[in-house]
C-alpha cells in the first residue's frame, strides 16, 4: 500500500510513537511562528527552558495582532519581541509588514518541512505542503528549545478534487463547503489532504484559503501537494531552491475519500455565528450590508485584491456600506502600488488600512450595532467583532468585493461576468530586507532583552492535589470557542503579557459575575459540552482561567489545542462517560474529583455533595497526565531538568 503526503511527512520527523490513528506521536520540528498576541507568552516560557538559541532550522516572530498602539502595552511587547529574537537566533517581522500566515507563505514555508506556530491558522502554509499545525505557545517554546511536537496521530482524509472553479466561485467556497458539510467539529482528529485532478486548477493563494480555514474544521491540519503551481509560486517569491516535489503514491491508503466537484461550486457563504452556518449567496438576496471587510489570513493576497480592484473600478460603494481593505503584506501593498490598483480602491470608498490581522480580531473596524458585516475571514463567532450583537458573514473577497457594490447581498447570477483568474506577475518585489535577522554568534549575547511594566513574569503553579474539593463555577454549552473564554479586542488583547490582568476577563462575555464567583469561590471547575475550546490557540484561555483556580473541565467533548493548552498549565481534561450526565452538573453544584485515582483512559466517580455520582473518564496518555500531576508543563520539564 502506498503512502498519503501526511504520512510520508511524519515519518521522515518521527521521533517516538506508532502511526497509528489515535495514539501520541512525536514529530521533530523544521520552523516554528509566533506572533504578537501569543507571542509574549511563548517567549517567556523559551526564556524560561533557558537554553539560549532557537533548535530549529527557523524561527520567526511576526508581529501582526495587536498592532494599535494606544499607550505603551503593545509598543513594549513588540520591542520585548524584537530584542528576545534577536537574542535566541530568531527572525523579527516589524508590526506592519504583514500577517504572519501570509508572510511565512511568501517567504519561509516548505514543502515537506514541519511547522508548528502559535496560531491555529498556521495550516496556511499547507497550501505549498508544509505540515504545518496551530499549538499553543508554550509547546511552541519547547519546539524552539528542540523538543519534540507531540500530537494524536491523526487520521487522513482525502479530499478528492475534480474539475475546475467557474465563474464567481474561489478557493473560499471550497472550504466553505467543506464546512457545510462536516461542521466545526468534523476535522477533530484528521489531516485533510488534497489531490486528484483539480488540484492543478487551484493557485497557491487559493489552496492557501483552503488549509488556512480547516483550522475552522477543528482538522489537526490540512495540505496540498507540491507541484509545479508550488514551484512556480515559490521561484516568484525568489526561492525556487526551496521547492521539492511532493504527492501521494498513486495507491496510498486514506481512512476516508470526500469528493468535490470544483465545477458545481458557487458563491457560498457562513451565517452568524459559526463558520458551518453555510448556505448560498443567493439565498440571502434582499438583505443590507452595513460593513464589507476584506483581508485577515484567509483571504488578503495579491490576487484577492487585485480582483477587488478589478471589482470596484470606476464604481462607488454606496454610504451606508462601510469597506474595509487590510493586505496580507507589503509584498501585496507594494504589487497593487505598482500597478496602480491602490487608486480604484481608495475612489470606490474603501478605506485601506495596515497589512495586519485588524478587524479579524477586533482591533478597530467594528460594524454598527447589530450591523451586518461580510467579511473575507475565517471566523465569525458572537462578538469578535468588538460589536457584542454585530451579525458577521464569511464570503471570498470576489464575493465581498461584489456585495460591497450592491450594499446588500445580492444573487451571483445578476453580477455579470466574473474577474479573471489572477496570476502572480514574472517579477515580484521582495520584502526581504524588511525582516530583521538575528546577529550572527557572539554578537547576539551582547543584545539586552527589553521588558515593560505590562510583561508580568511568568506565574509557578503548584502540583495537582490528591483530591479536588471544589464547586462547579460555570455551565455553558456547546461549541463554546476561546474567544467566549477569552474574549479578543483592543482592550483585553493588549493584556496577553499579564496574566493577572487579562484574567480579569475570562468568560466575561458569556457571564459577568464569572470572575467574581470564582474569587469568591477560591477555584472553581467549569462544565460544557460537545467540542469545548474551539477556535483561536490563545493559552490564555487556559492560563486564564488555571490563574483563577481553575482544577478541572468536565466537558462531553474537547478541541485539539485548547485540549494541548489545559494540559500544558495543568488543568485536568475530564470527559463525561454518559453524555447525558451534562444534565445532572448543575452550577454552582459541589463536589469532589478524586484526582489521585485518574489513570490514562480509566473511569473514576465524582462525588457530589447530594450523595449521587457522575462518571467520567480521559483520553490523556501517562506523560500527559504526569504533566498535570506536576502542575503543569513547565513545572515538569523544570522537575526533569533537575
Ligand atoms: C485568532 O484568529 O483567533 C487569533 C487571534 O489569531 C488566534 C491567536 C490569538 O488568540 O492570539 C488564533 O487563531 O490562534
Ligand atoms: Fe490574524 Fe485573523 Fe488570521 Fe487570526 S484569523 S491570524 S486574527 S488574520
């Protein structure tokens, strides 16, 4: 039986483990990204294994997130970042230059090499085949240090493309569908792998779409092969050297085959709240736009934009629809300069902004109250807009371009013809030089590490007691993301260096009393339900809540990384046996975990005070649960130093 990319790629990086689905495997790590509002943290941690220089091949901090500088909490973290990079042989990418994803595409990524970044949409550079996977910051910093990545190996599926896309369809409205299909939990567990014969229809930027919004999936990860579009892409970005081939074996064995017919796409897009709210653009004829924002990882490359150059040429958007522009880096700023497209998009009324994240994360660019907002990102959950009843829809830039025209959403079939296809041109300016490369050897000792008031140290947790006495401090539901746990925006990003402070803040959109009750408390645990600590890889929302005593979750099912996170700060991942269980943990429900007792995958009774009990079970291997025991990872790789 032949092999699929994915596993040829984890075998060539194993380092401990069997390939076989489910169980822990090991992978040496090629690249890892931070950026600026993970960043911080990772960096602390690194600083805090102490081993000087980055093991990696490569290392590269982006600052992109948390670019608004309104007093000096951003400023100093970036210059914290700047000097800690050039300190332990690591990249620096200056705020502005771009949004890392599109960056480490443009610039970095490799076919066949591993990544891992500080970022859950760090499947973007899946679209050259990198195996490249969201984590969060500290197992970031241990791959820095030249620790293994470990992850659940996972299953591969392969997604089998034919035809190709016509008309107003893009790379957006195959993931879109995607997501239609499977939900925001139908990837937990999986690689989504691409190949038959309309892979070769698809161009870099738009295959990059795809694997970036997986991440939306809740897949490990999601890759492309690396053909001649790949070396054609990369030998115009200047490093033709870094291409090498890669495909399936023509027999390789996938644990399941979906099929697309590119051909029968059409404009899609994802509802209020969640990504899997898809239907078609058609449908929803009729209805105003108050803001189009186009940009973020997804969807802010030189051929999306030139499209909506293309889109808005000559034309006017009307005043009661706001358009927002932010591009993916200077390279695609400086490509839409030189060929004059900046122009239509400043006289249609769209207002350009910086190449970073922005409004994806809520840093400005906020719709009007309960405004409809369509936007060429990945993630629209309640609130994350900075608008708390702002209704946010996904669509491609083509799709958004068109609807910012027509100021309401329209049918796809009075558009007219659609633009053509974009090719990168034979020569693209580099930005290279815009990088700051660390010092080579001994220069770099000689760089202080700048620190300002808002970078708190990091805190020591103490180790798992034997029994937790405790009370359940928080109910929620399904689907609960980390931006319900911790909530992003100007305000609370600019915290994501102390703890202290940011934690004020957990849950405080989902309950304000919250904080308070858990104080009141002394620690707590919180209950949910089906694939809890979806979304965003912020450690926050483990670090967060860890802060305010938080011992345990009870959920009836977990996201990868939040999974990963709650282990790294010692939190017990606990799983109900019986989903319905959910019913009898009410809040503010006492009771008592016998912590002592949990063993890898056994079943252990949780008192409550009223007599009755509730069962529940884990899927944590022995090195897992030792982590926790310990107090987390830190303090465990801390006991194995000494
Ligand atoms: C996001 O899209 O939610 C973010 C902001 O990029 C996060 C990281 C973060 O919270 O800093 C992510 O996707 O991991
Ligand atoms: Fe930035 Fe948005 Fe992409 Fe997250 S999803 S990396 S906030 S552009």
């Amino acid at each position: 039986m032949g092999k699929s990319i994915t596993h040829k790629i984890i075998e060539k990086h194993l380092v401990s483990g069997e390939m076989i689905p489910g169980r822990e495997v090991g992978l040496r790590i090629d690249q890892t990204l931070t950026q600026d509002a993970t960043g911080t943290m990772a960096w602390l941690q690194f600083e805090a294994i102490n081993i000087g220089k980055v093991r990696t091949d490569l290392s590269v901090s982006y600052v992109d997130h948390n670019t608004l500088q309104m007093g000096f909490r951003n400023p100093d973290d970036h210059r914290y970042l700047r000097t800690v990079a050039a300190r332990s042989g690591a990249v620096f990418s200056p705020a502005g230059t771009g949004i890392c994803h599109q960056l480490h595409l443009e610039n970095f990524a490799k076919p066949g090499a591993t990544l891992i970044g500080s970022d859950s949409h760090t499947p973007t550079a899946g679209g050259i085949g990198s195996m490249a996977m969201g984590a969060g910051g500290l197992s970031v910093a241990l791959a820095m240090a030249g620790e293994p990545y470990f992850i659940p190996m996972p299953k591969v599926v392969k997604v089998h493309l034919t035809g190709a896309l016509t008309g107003w369809a893009q790379g957006k409205d195959v993931i879109l569908h995607l997501l239609g299909l499977l939900t925001v939990k139908g990837g937990v567990g999986k690689v989504f792998e691409y190949g038959g014969p309309g892979v070769a229809s698809l161009s870099v930027p738009d295959r990059a779409t795809i694997t970036n919004m997986g991440a939306e999936l809740g897949a490990t990860t999601s890759i492309f092969p690396a053909d001649a579009r790949t070396r054609e892409f990369l030998e115009k970005m200047g490093r033709g050297s870094d291409f090498t081939e890669l495909s399936a074996d023509a027999d390789a064995a996938y644990d399941e085959i979906i099929e697309i017919d590119l051909g029968a796409l059409e404009p899609l897009v994802a509802q209020p709240h969640m990504p899997d709210r898809v239907c078609r653009v058609s449908e929803l004829a009729g209805k105003a736009i108050d803001q189009v924002a186009i940009g973020s990882c997804t969807n802010s490359s030189y051929s999306d934009l030139k499209n909506t150059a293309q889109i808005l040429a000559g034309r006017r958007i009307p005043p009661s629809t706001d358009l927002l522009i932010s591009p993916g880096s200077k390279q695609v700023m400086k490509l839409l300069a030189r060929e004059g497209l900046i122009e239509p998009l400043l006289d249609a009324g769209a207002r350009v902004l910086e190449c970073t994240c922005g409004p994806c994360i809520g840093m400005g660019g906020s719709p009007v109250s309960a405004g409809v907002s369509v936007r060429t990102f990945n993630r629209n959950f309640e609130g994350r807009s900075g608008t708390q009843d702002g209704q946010v829809y996904l669509a491609s830039a083509q799709t958004a371009a068109r609807l910012a025209l027509d100021g309401k959403f329209t049918d796809p079939a009075t558009w007219g013809d659609a633009p053509e296809r974009v090719e990168l041109p034979a020569e693209v300016p580099s930005i290279r030089d815009l990088f700051v490369f660390p010092p080579a050897g001994d220069d770099a000792e000689s760089v202080e590490i700048l620190r300002g008031p808002n970078i708190v140290a990091l805190e020591e947790f103490d180790a798992l007691p034997a029994a937790i006495e405790t009370t359940v401090a928080l109910k929620v539901g399904d689907n609960i993301t980390t931006d319900h746990i911790l909530p992003a925006g100007a305000e609370i990003t600019a915290l994501r260096s102390n703890i202290p402070a940011i934690s004020q803040y957990i849950f405080s959109r989902v309950d304000k009393e919250f904080v308070s009750r858990i104080k009141g408390l002394g620690g707590g645990i919180i209950v949910g339900g089906e694939n809890y600590g979806q979304g965003s890889s912020r450690e926050h929302a483990a670090l967060g809540p860890r802060h305010l005593g938080v011992r345990a979750v009870i959920v009836k099912s977990l996201a990868r990384i939040h999974r990963a996170n709650l282990v790294n700060f010692g939190i017990l991942p606990l799983l109900l046996v019986e989903p319905g269980d959910y019913d009898r943990l009410e809040q503010d429900a006492s009771l008592t975990i016998p912590a002592a007792g949990i063993k890898p995958g056994n079943t252990v009774a949780i008192r409550l005070a009223n007599g009755e009990s509730v069962a529940v079970t884990n899927d944590l291997t022995k090195k897992e649960l030792e982590i926790i025991q310990s107090g987390g990872l830190l303090n465990a790789v801390r006991n194995n130093q000494s």
